[in-house]
C-alpha cells in the first residue's frame, strides 16, 4: 500500500523480521532514501512472554514510523530522529484526534 505524507508516496507494509533484517532489532523502520515504511506484522509469534494488546501496540508502530516520515518530508531532520519526541506524537495522537473531533477542531 502507498501513505502519502506531505506529497510523497511511501511503500507501507509489514513484513517478518525473518524477511527484513532491519526489523530483527526494530518493530519498525522508515528508509527515507527509498521511501518505505515497515513494520513487523508478526510480533507475537510463538512468543509466550508477548504483549496482550497486539493490534493497538501494531497501530502505535505505525503511527510512530509515519511521524518518522511527516518530521522528514517537513525538512525537520533532527525531530525526525527523535525518539522520544516521535514516540510522544503516536502514542498521544488517537487522544488528541478524539479531543479534536469532539471541539468540532478539524
């Protein structure tokens, strides 16, 4: 499937870490030089030690690695490796987002 952040099209799909070693490290990862996004789309595997939630920690993940790719695409490099600032946004978002709707803000 194709995101468009800001007029830029990127490839955003998952796949096991088994398929793409960047992602035996990373639940996730944004490559701005070929404008792809994955995400690992087999986190809990046989793993019995996984978290219980693994649709909202998936969309979380792909909430982060798009603001990844919305700091890059806005020519703010340094946010868009910022960690904690990225990770602040996706997990805050679908909060804001619903605060938003309901101020009639959108």
């Amino acid at each position: 499937m194709k995101v468009n952040v800001l007029g830029t099209e990127y490839d955003f799909d998952g796949a096991s870490h088994r398929e793409d070693v960047r992602l035996c490290d990373n639940d996730g990862y944004v490559d701005f030089t070929t404008k792809t996004i994955r995400f690992e789309n087999n986190l809990n595997g046989n793993n019995p030690n996984s978290i219980a939630n693994i649709p909202e920690y998936e969309n979380k993940i792909k909430r982060h690695e798009i603001t990844h790719a919305f700091f890059y695409e806005s020519g703010l490099d340094s946010y868009a490796h910022n960690e904690l600032l990225v990770d602040w946004i996706a997990i805050q978002f679908p909060k804001m987002l619903k605060a938003f709707k309901k101020a009639g803000a959108l």
